[in-house]
C-alpha cells in the first residue's frame, strides 16, 4: 500500500472521531438505501403496487417520515417487565452490528481498523447480537416474546456454523483472515494462469457464496427464515412488547445488518472495493473505493431481498434440517476440495 | 485470578515505561470486571447472573486484546459470549427463566462454593506464578495469527488432536446421554 499523505496531520481522538461518524453515516447510509430500495419500491412492485409515493419525489422521503412517526411513539415497558434487561436489549443488538463495519476495507487507505484477524473479528462480534435477542425475549415478560426469541436463538446458533464454514474456503484461498488482505488476493490473483479480472471468488467458491448467502438469510431472521417473528403464530415474537424508539433500533439494526453481511459478502466474494483492470494500489480506489463497494453491496443485497419477497416460510423442523443435514456437510466438504486444490496446484 | 491480574497492573502502572492509555484501559477494565463478577455470584436471578458472566467474559477478552492476543480475544467472544454463555441463556430460559428474585438460588451449596472458588484461585495464580514469575509481556510485538496457527499445528499437534478426539468423546457421550430411548 502506498503511504497517503495527508494536508493535515490529525491528533488520535481527532481520526477517532472522523472513524466514528464515518462508521454511523457507514452504517446508517446503506440501510436507508435497503430499506427504501428494496423494502419499499422492489417489494411493491413484485406485487403489483406503486409502494410510498406521497413524502417526496417517488416517495423517497417516506423513511424519514417513518423515523419521525417512531420517535413520537410512546416508549411502553410491559408492567412485569425486567426493566433494566428490558431496555438494555436494542442496544446490545446495535452494538453488535456497529462493531461489525469496523473491518470493511472501502480503499487500499480507508479501512477503520487493519487488523490481523479481520473476519474472525467480524464473525464473532456477530453473535453478540444473540445475547441481545435472548435478553429482549426473556425480559418481555410475554410469552409470545420468549418463545420467539428461543425460535431465534436455536436458529441463530444453527446458522452461524455454516456461515463460519464457508468463509474458510476464502481464508484458506486467499491465506489470510485480514480483509484488506482478501480483497488484495482477489485483485492480484489470477484463475487457472488468466489474470485479466483477477479472481474474484465467486467462481471459485461459488458453494462458499451460496451457502454464506443461506446462512445471512436466516442470520437476519427474515423471509424464508423468520419463524421467530412468524406474525401468524408469535405476534412479532421477541419485537412484540417493544414500542416507539426502541423498536426502531431494532428495526434499524436488522437492516443494517442485511447491509453490513452484503459487503462482507462483497468483500469476500466479489473483491471489494476493487475493480478489474486497474491498479488495486492506486490512490484513485481511495476515491472510487466506496462508491464501487455500495453497488455491489446493492447487489449482493438484491439477491437477498430478492429471496425474502419469493419464497414462503420454512417450518422450524425443515429449517433445522437444512442446517444440521445439508449446509453443514456442504461447507465441509468444500473446505476440503479448497484444501486439497490449494496443495494441488 | 483477577485480584492477581490486578495487582500486576498496577505494578507496572508504577513501574513508569509503559504506555499510560494502556494502564487506565486496564483499570477500567478491571473495576468493571470484578464488580460483575460479585453481582453474578450475589444476584438473587440466574438470568441476571448469566448477563453479568457476559460482562466478565468481555472483559477477558478486553485484556486479551490490551496484552496484544488478538486472536485469542476474539476466540474468546466467539466462543464464550457467542456461544456458551448463549446455550446457558437458551438452557435457563428453556426450563426455569422466572423473572424477578429465585429463592432457590440461594442455597446452603454457598459455603461450598467459596472453598472451590477459592481454591481455583489458589491453583491457577500459583501456577501463573511459578510458570511466569517476573516476566514481562510484550506488549510491543502483537501475536500474530498465523503464528500461533504454526505453533498450533507442529509444536502442540498432538496435545491438539488429543483436545479434539476428548471433545468428540463428550459430544458423543452428551447425546447418548440425552436419548435414553
């Protein structure tokens, strides 16, 4: 990586407090996006339906309408209530979702934190979010609200396996956890002797891509995996006694989450902030770094919304078998072809 | 083990060459730590006493990080906050998660509990010290990943694999175990 220099030297809290806002507009830009885009226009249009139109040209003004009518809402703690647990819940569930922007790359220099762990760091801070939603369920004092977050949870842990598994294709591929370092690999690699769009390892780990997309779907506890929020039988499961502000962050956490798992998928499968047939260490992807990474976040999210809105609901039993029986045993065994094919050639 | 962690922080906070941010990190760390650890073994609520177990593991990890083990930190939240403490959670709240005060949480098994509390602490600081005594951590040189990776898969090979198959042994005898049918 060249050095970049910059006109001004910053003291320590001062790039602390750049990284912090930089990670909120991070977080919060590419779930507005999803959540207009996707949620509000796509959907509508695969029924059928005009979706917002009224706030703003094309309704593009709907989410912050949205946002306003949330923050006037009472904010209602049930009577028997764990109250403390009770309102601590969305915070560790967002806490664990902005921790997890922390180790996207946007440029060969933008990065929040290089360090050597990278997507170890980034899978692990992703199960926090499970505390969050045991916490919301159990506090709630409603049954309704335990079994949904008991649904998520035995989902939630089913799922991360797979989703920890297919990563490793890309480490062993790649031979590091370091994200920047993944996205450089992709870059600078070639398939087969052709180098001319990198490598990016879609094509190789195309069953890692698949599998990481699964697991994400049901991570994110939405269609065709939402049996902890089933509406027909649980109410909201463990959203069902949250109300106004604290709803919203819950709401707002899932979307960023979808946002942040696209461009771990991004960076892990379709090279990042890279773009074939340029110089990957060119100051230039500083500029065209994140503008390159929202589109194919977009993608990668296209694909996931895309999922949500077609197929129905699974029944907790299929949802577990095809975990324990499919996706596992998948993932094993491409994590043993990429070995073998990595000593191979 | 944390008293010992502690005392050793703040002899190298005196000891005057070593980095200040450092040192108050750890002290924050380590006043947030011990006082979730009393509440999780005073509080009348085993859910409670599970979140305040979350609140010391992070600290671990939190130190982990501060002494530059970086993967062993994150190994720590991955397998402790992630995982067990999430089965503890998902097990209490499946059989007894009665919101408020639990009376049967507090049992005459107390006394018994300090004598193996204490004596953990006895053994595992007696061993810490007799194995490392005086010598320093360096803090300088970040452990790296692939390092420890190496280290793991040549040096330590066979205790690992040992690990591995006493593992499967207790998965295996956990479900057998479980279905008595």
């Amino acid at each position: 990586m060249n050095t970049l220099t910059l006109a001004v030297e910053l003291a320590y809290w001062q790039q602390t407090t750049i990284r912090a806002v930089v990670g909120l507009v991070a977080v919060l830009l590419p779930a507005g996006t999803l959540v207009y885009l996707f949620l509000f226009k796509m959907m509508s249009f695969m029924q059928s339906r005009l979706g917002p139109m009224e706030a703003g040209p094309y309704g593009s003004l709907q989410l912050l309408a949205e946002v306003g009518k949330f923050l006037q809402k009472e904010d209602i703690v049930p009577a028997n209530a764990d109250r403390v647990v009770f309102k601590a819940a969305p915070f560790v569930v967002l806490v664990s979702t902005f921790l997890l922007v922390l180790v996207i790359p946007g440029g060969p220099d933008l990065m929040f934190i290089d360090v050597d762990t990278g997507i170890f760091l980034a899978l692990a801070v992703s199960s926090i979010s499970v505390i969050g939603i045991l916490m919301a369920g159990w506090a709630s004092a409603s049954k309704y609200s335990l079994l949904g977050a008991l649904r998520a949870t035995g989902q939630l842990i089913a799922y991360e396996l797979p989703l920890v598994l297919a990563v490793m294709g890309v480490v062993i591929q790649a031979g590091t956890l370091n994200m920047q370092g993944i996205v450089m690999a992709q870059a600078e690699g070639e398939i087969f002797g052709f180098g001319g769009i990198g490598s990016p390892f879609i094509i190789t780990q195309f069953l890692g891509f698949a599998i990481f997309l699964i697991a994400v779907q049901a991570e994110l506890t939405q269609p065709p995996f939402d049996m902890p929020v089933a509406e027909s039988e649980l109410v909201t499961g463990y959203l069902t006694e949250y109300s106004g502000m604290r709803f919203l962050m819950f709401f707002i956490g899932e979307f960023a989450t979808a946002g942040i798992f696209s461009a771990l998928a991004a960076t892990l499968f379709l090279g990042g902030w890279y773009v074939p047939g340029l110089d990957p260490t060119d100051n230039l992807f500083n500029v065209i770094g994140p503008m390159v990474l929202l589109g194919k976040i977009i993608l990668v999210a296209f694909l996931i919304f895309w999922f949500r809105f077609t197929y129905p609901r699974f029944r907790e039993d299929q949802l577990q078998t095809l975990a324990w029986k499919v996706l596992i045993p998948l993932s094993l065994v491409n994590i043993v072809a990429t070995g073998v094919l990595k000593v191979v050639f | 083990m944390i008293a010992m962690a502690a005392l050793q922080g703040f002899d190298s906070l005196m000891s005057g060459d070593t980095v200040v941010a450092q040192n108050i990190a750890f002290g924050i760390l380590a006043v947030v730590m011990i006082v979730a650890a009393l509440r999780m073994v005073t509080t009348g609520n085993v859910v409670h006493a599970a979140l305040y177990l979350v609140i010391v593991l992070a600290g671990v990890a939190g130190i982990f990080i501060l002494l530059g083990a970086e993967f062993v930190g994150v190994t720590q939240v991955l397998v402790y906050i992630g995982a067990i403490v999430v089965l503890f959670l998902f097990g209490i709240m499946l059989t007894r998660g009665a919101l408020g005060e639990d009376e049967e949480a507090d049992t005459e098994k107390r006394r018994m509990a300090v004598l193996v509390g204490v004596l953990v602490l006895v053994v595992t600081g007696g061993a810490v010290l007799d194995s490392f005594g005086d010598a320093a951590v360096n803090r300088a040189a970040p452990s790296l990943t692939a390092e420890i990776g190496d280290t793991i898969f040549s040096q330590y090979i066979v205790p690992f694999e040992a690990v591995s198959v006493l593992l499967l042994a207790a998965l295996i005898g956990a479900i057998v175990v479980a279905r008595k049918d």
